[in-house]
C-alpha cells in the first residue's frame, strides 16, 4: 500500500548537505517526493510502499551528515499525489531564508583518501574538501553563504568542480570551497622577509626546515600556527625565547590516534573527543618515558595533543614524518592570532623562520578549540574552531540581546529566538590588538545573524574595556550582570534550568555588589536575579594585579591575617625564603590599606596555598599555581579534610580559612609530602562546599546545584564535590556546551539581560 509523510525538521539541516543526504535516503528506497529548505529547516515529502517510507523515517535521523544537528523532528501522515521522482524543490521563501553558516571541519575520511590517492584528480591537493568538511565560518564575508560571499570569490570555478557543485548525488554538491589544482589556491614558501622561495614543493621544503630545527609560521583554517619539531628540546626551547613564553604548555599535533596512544593516555572519550570533527585540542595525561621535549609542557602531568585537520597539516605531518609538532598559536603571548599573509610576515617578525603561506584569505580568525576528558565526560575550555558559530540552545525564546563578556578570556553572546551564538576565543581586553579584534567581532556575528540587539548585557566591573564599550552605545538599554550570577546563570542556561538553583561560582576574580573582588561565591540565585548566600572570607589582596602574578603575596596576606605578625616566627622554608625587605613593605601596605582590595576569591586561595607549599612563588601565566597545585595531588586513600568552619554573618555563611591554615602548617613542620597535603586542602574545600549545600537545602528547599567558575577545571575538585553531593542526593549541574571559566561568561550574561527585561518565556 502506497502511503505519503509530511516530515518537518529543524535544527542545522542547511548547507551541511542535508538535501543531498535525503535525497540519496528516498532515492535508494526508491521512494518519490520532495524536499526544500523552509525558514525552521528543512521539509520532506515522501510517498511508497508503507514499509520502505517507515524505513526512510526510522533511519532519517540516524544517518545525518556528520554536521546537521537535528532539534526537532516530526512525521504526519499527508495525502498520496502523483509524483513520478524524488526532486530537490527550490521553495519560494525558502531561498530567501537566511541560513546558519557551519562552523570549520576537519577533513572528512573521503577527502583524506582522494587526498593520498595517486589515482585522484586532487591527489596531493592542500585544498581538497567537500560538503562534509572543510572551511566554512572563517572564509565568509557576508550572508547569504555562496561563494561570491567567501574567500573563495576570487578562484572561478572550473567546468569539472561546477559539474560536482551541481549534481545532487555528488559530495560536493553546494560544497561552495570546492576547488581543485586547476581553479583552487595555491601553497607557497616564504623567507622571513616575506619573499617567495623557488621551490619543486613548498610543503616538503617547510618540512626540512622544521626537521632542521627551525620554526616554521603554518597558515592554517582559522589563523597561523608557529611549527616545532616537538622531540627537539632546541627547538621548543627557541620557540619559547621568541615567543616570550616561558613555561606555558604548548599543544602539540599528532599524525593520529595510534600516535597519539605512544605519548598519552588515550582512553574511549578521548579517541572520540580527538577524531571527532571539531578537531580541538584536547588535554590528555602525559605517558613516561616520552619523545615529546619536557619544555612543551613543563610541570604539567597533561599534553594539550590534537590531530590535523587541513589537508595541509596533512600534507606536512606526512612529508615530514614527523611523530609530533608543536602547534602553538601565531602571535606574541596574549596577542590574537595572525590570519593574513603579510600581516603575519609583519607581527611574526623575529618568530618564524619560513613561512608556509596560501591565497584562500582567512577572514576572520578562530583560535583552537581546546577540551578537557576527565571521567569519561568532555569539558570546553575554549570554545572556538569547529564549533563557533553553531549556538547553544535555549529552552525558550527570548528577546534578542548582545553579551559583550568579562575582560579576559573574552567572548561574545548574540541571542536570536531560541538561539545563543557565542564568537570564537577574543582574548584577553586589556591587549590593544584583541580590543579590536572584540569590535571585530561584534560587527562580523551582527551582520551574520542580521540583529542589531537593543539590550547589551556587560559586566558590572567598571574598568572593563567590555563594560566600557557597552556604556558607549547611543541608543542601547544597558544592563550591568554581577561577574558570579552569569557564571551561574550560563550553567543553568546550557542545562535548560529555570526556577532557583544553589550555585557554587569559584573562580579567580570578579567585580561583587559590595565593590569587593568575590571569587568564592555560593549563590541562591534564578535567571532574575540572586542572593549571596555564602562566601570565603575576606582577605586582601596586596598590590592588586601584583598579587595575582605572585602568590607568595596572597600567602602572607593569608598568614597575616590569620596570625598578625607571629607569622614571620614559623619555621617553615615559605617563612625562611621570604624575602625581608618585600614583605615587611607588603605588611605596611596591608596595615596602611594601600592597594589592598578585600577579595574573597577562590583561585587566590588556591595560589597561597601553592606558594605556602613552596611550588610556586611567581606565576608565568594565568592560574599556573593553581594548576601545579593540582597536579601535585598524589593517588592515595587518604581522605583527611583540612577542617573550615562556617560561620554565620547576618544571612549570610562565612567560610573561614583559619583552622584549614592551622592544620596545614602543622602538616608542613611535620614534613608531610605535598602530594598529601593538596590533597587534604582539596579535600577540604570539598567539606566545607557539600555542608554549606546541605544547609541552604534546609533554608530554602532547593536540591539542584550548578557548578561553574574557572576553579572548576581543576578536575579533582569538580570530581569530588560532584560524587559528594551527588550522594548526599543533590542534582548537580556543570557545564559541557561553553566553559565553566569566563569564555562561558557571556552567555549568562545574555540571560540573565533578557529576563531582566520582563521578557523570560513562562515555563
Ligand atoms: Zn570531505
Ligand atoms: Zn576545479
Ligand atoms: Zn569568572
């Protein structure tokens, strides 16, 4: 019996080849009807004999081309008609419908064997791509998405790439990069000087340079990457003096899995996580003895470790057999990544040695994506190539607002409807080069998604060159979000909470209500607005940003304040290696109240714990002492807690280091390994966050908990408290779409803005 089905999806159904994908679905099954693309997706009719139409619906969303996402899905029966074929429709409105632009993706397995094929036209082509993969956000201009609108504008198309863009059984059907040798871009190498170098192959000429020990600027899908041979420890070593980074981890590029497998632990997560087409950076514990150069991540028990994902790197990583590169962003530390040829040649000056450059122009830049597989669950650290711009859903409409984010780690948030469009990794604000990469930004998202919101959502702090740009906007009703309640608002956002959540926002540093630096927050908090129900106590923080860069700072503040000057009388190597002079200034300071801000954030404790410890004195990059700290943690049973009390202020609960500070000192005159001394501080932490959740479950009823703040990367901790409150029998939420750290900020921001404005959809 013939019967016919209306089917509607929705989702990222355009320009991923959908069309085509269906169309191959009914026509195997012999099936006839229609498909178009319509302003929610995509619609399909499709009519035959009852048991070959159920196949076609049961497998329609099994199968999707690997970028479609499908969000809704529905079948109803409609009336047989006489359709003789199965035909792709061009709908009416349907063509005017502005569609999503696909993110960046890895080469697809298909072009990866073309690529290698001696037989294949585009054998050995840097360019090769298909529907399925391929560059797509960072060579768009403007909308719609063809490719008059692209980088590619420039290479006309030639008769055998046109006959596969058109036919709907090909893969590279509307494939709008689609080139080849004959009408594509061309690799070449350059000198230091930006001079084209006479070469048979650039690539294979790239690769002896870096075999050689040289670095080599590598223009890749989203910027440039600056190339090392990773088992050269020279060669990391130079890196790192040009580069001026001393001891930040530098991610490394691996041929595949297999080789992955030879340098770290690669458990089902992780394969999936590093094969997967986002193709990020992906943090993986260390194995021992390893060829990777100890200076690519030094102190660190992870490798950030990512396979190719161009057919460039491809290209390179094969000429050069080389077992590992490193792969670090093209640019001084804290400066955005370079994307075009001669600006490259220009800022990389004194880095690179050779540049392996192309025409297809990069036009907006895109960082790695970088995640972190702790448990079995993947982590976004950065958020960016490969999955910008694709948005986080939300659970209901809401008015469109644009989220300009915190200061550092800084991204943007453009919500439209039911979508939340975060921009790729910005960079930290206070750089004049990612300050106007932000307004880059916000145009490029604006003129993508055609809205011009009349809300911006900044942070309250008002030295925020985000907030600043904010306060500038004629015509724009600004709303102010307290640092932490975006923290929080963005887990209960990515997780579709509404109503009232406990939420544990722990982090380094954010501007509070009260014009104190908070950072160890445990809000009673909605979409609406919060309470602060609990918090550390309060210590200074001497010399400010000075305190941030050295720890040993935060640990005399913590000792002063706990012991007053009888510190300076313990017998501890922290005491005895303190410089006399410095900290006797320091306690002046601190005395006097001289640029001494109050804080009550977690990561400081965290970095006077670690100098405390003796592991770090001075950081060379953000969060390193607490990083380190964390590492030191050694495997054991011991489960002793450093004890913390709480302690009731008004309303609110005051968590009070001094007993974890006497307890750990004790530990420290006994010589404890500290190894077991992390992790009884960590413990510790734990304690005192699973009884202030307990009490507030009394006080207010509420059982769900949201985890977020950049505290929460530290993965013992985060495991911890969640298997504790878990068992305690709390719902515990954490963050998996957007970072838990201020790369995530925005998008709670943009929330939290639009339910300000009355305009939050009834549950
Ligand atoms: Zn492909
Ligand atoms: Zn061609
Ligand atoms: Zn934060």
């Amino acid at each position: 019996m013939e019967v016919r089905r209306h089917i509607e999806v929705s989702g990222i159904v355009q320009g991923v080849g959908f069309r085509p994908y269906v169309y191959r679905l009914a026509t195997g099954r012999h099936l006839t009807g229609t498909i178009c693309n319509t302003a929610a997706g995509v619609t399909i009719e499709v009519q035959g004999p009852c048991e070959a139409v159920q196949d076609f619906v049961d497998h329609l969303p099994t199968e999707a081309p690997a970028l479609a996402r499908i969000t809704s899905l529905s079948v109803h029966e409609a009336a047989c008609s006489g359709d003789r074929d199965f035909r792709i429709v061009h709908s009416l409105e349907g063509e005017e419908v502005r569609t999503l632009i696909s993110p960046d993706v890895a080469i697809c397995p298909e072009c990866l064997r073309e690529l290698f094929d001696p037989r294949d036209r585009r054998y050995g082509y840097p360019f090769i791509n298909c529907t399925n993969c391929g560059p797509r956000f960072t060579i768009v201009r403007d909308i719609p998405y063809d490719r008059s609108s692209t980088s590619m504008a420039i290479f006309p198309i030639c008769p055998t790439c046109r006959a596969e863009y058109e036919d709907p059984l090909n893969r590279r059907f509307h494939a709008q990069p689609n080139a080849c040798w004959d009408c594509g871009p061309r690799v070449e190498l350059w000198d230091k000087a930006g001079r084209r170098i006479e070469c048979r192959d650039p690539i294979t000429e790239a690769a002896l340079g870096i075999h050689a020990g040289l670095v080599v600027a590598v223009k890749g899908l989203g910027g440039f990457h600056l190339a090392a041979d990773a088992t050269s420890a020279a060669a990391v070593f130079l890196l790192r003096e040009r580069k001026h980074r001393v001891e930040k981890p530098f991610a490394v590029m691996v041929p595949d899995v297999d080789a992955v497998r030879e340098i770290c632990e690669v458990d089902e997560t992780a394969q999936a996580g590093l094969e997967s087409v986002q193709r990020p950076i992906v943090l993986l514990p260390k194995k021992t003895p390893t060829p990777i150069a100890e200076a690519v991540a030094p102190f660190n028990r992870y490798l950030g470790v990512f396979l190719p994902y161009t057919p460039l790197h491809h290209l390179l990583l094969r000429e050069g057999g080389f077992k590992a590169l490193v792969m670090t962003s093209g640019n001084l530390s804290e400066e955005p990544i370079a994307i075009d040829n001669r600006e490259a040649v220009l800022r990389l000056d004194g880095l690179a040695d050779y540049f392996l450059v192309h025409n297809r122009d990069i036009l907006l830049r895109c960082d790695d994506s970088v995640v972190r597989i702790a448990g079995g669950v993947t982590r976004q650290l950065r958020r960016s190539r490969g999955f910008v711009p694709v948005p986080v859903f939300l659970k209901n409409e809401q008015t469109s607002v644009l989220a300009v984010g915190g200061e550092l780690k800084n991204t943007i948030c453009l919500t439209k409807g039911r979508h939340a469009f975060l921009s790729q990794h910005i960079g930290d604000l206070e750089n004049v080069e990612s300050y106007s990469f932000f307004h880059e930004a916000i145009d490029h998202l604006q003129r993508i998604l055609e809205i011009q919101p009349g809300t911006i959502a900044c942070d309250l702090h008002p030295d925020y060159f985000s907030t600043k740009w904010a306060q500038q906007q004629r015509n724009a009703h600004v709303v102010g979000v307290q640092h932490h309640h975006a923290h929080i608002a963005s887990c209960m956002a990515e997780n579709h909470l509404e109503g009232r959540v406990i939420g544990f926002a722990l982090d380094g540093t954010g501007y509070g209500t009260d014009g104190h630096i908070w950072g160890g927050e445990v809000l009673v908090a909605g979409y609406r607005d919060f309470e602060r129900a609990a918090h550390f106590e309060y210590v200074l923080l001497p010399g400010g940003a000075a305190a941030i860069r050295e720890p040993w700072r935060m640990a005399a503040s913590y000792l002063a304040h706990h012991f007053g000057r009888d510190f300076l009388n313990l017998d501890i190597p922290f005491v005895h290696q303190l410089d006399r002079p410095k900290t006797e200034l320091l306690l002046r300071m601190m005395k006097q109240e001289i640029n001494s801000p109050l804080t009550s954030s977690c990561g400081r404790l965290f970095d006077a714990v670690s100098a405390l410890m003796g592991i770090r004195h001075q950081v060379n990059y953000e969060a390193q002492a607490a990083i380190e700290l964390e590492m030191a943690i050694l495997p054991s049973d011991d489960r002793t807690a450093y004890p913390m009390e709480l302690v009731l202020e008004g309303e609110k609960w005051i968590v009070s280091t001094r007993t974890l500070f006497q307890a750990l000192l004790e530990d420290l005159r006994r010589n404890v390994p500290i190894g077991v001394i992390s992790r009884r501080f960590h413990n510790g932490l734990v304690e005192a966050l699973a009884r202030i959740a307990n009490l507030l479950r009394e006080t207010t009823g509420l059982n769900r908990i949201c985890l977020s703040g950049g505290t929460f990367y530290n993965v013992y901790l985060s495991q911890q408290l969640e298997s504790r409150l878990l068992a305690a029998g709390f719902e515990v939420f954490t963050h998996h779409e957007v970072p838990a750290g201020d790369g995530g900020l925005s998008l709670g921001q943009a929330v939290v803005a639009a339910a300000s404005l009355g305009a939050e959809s009834r549950h």
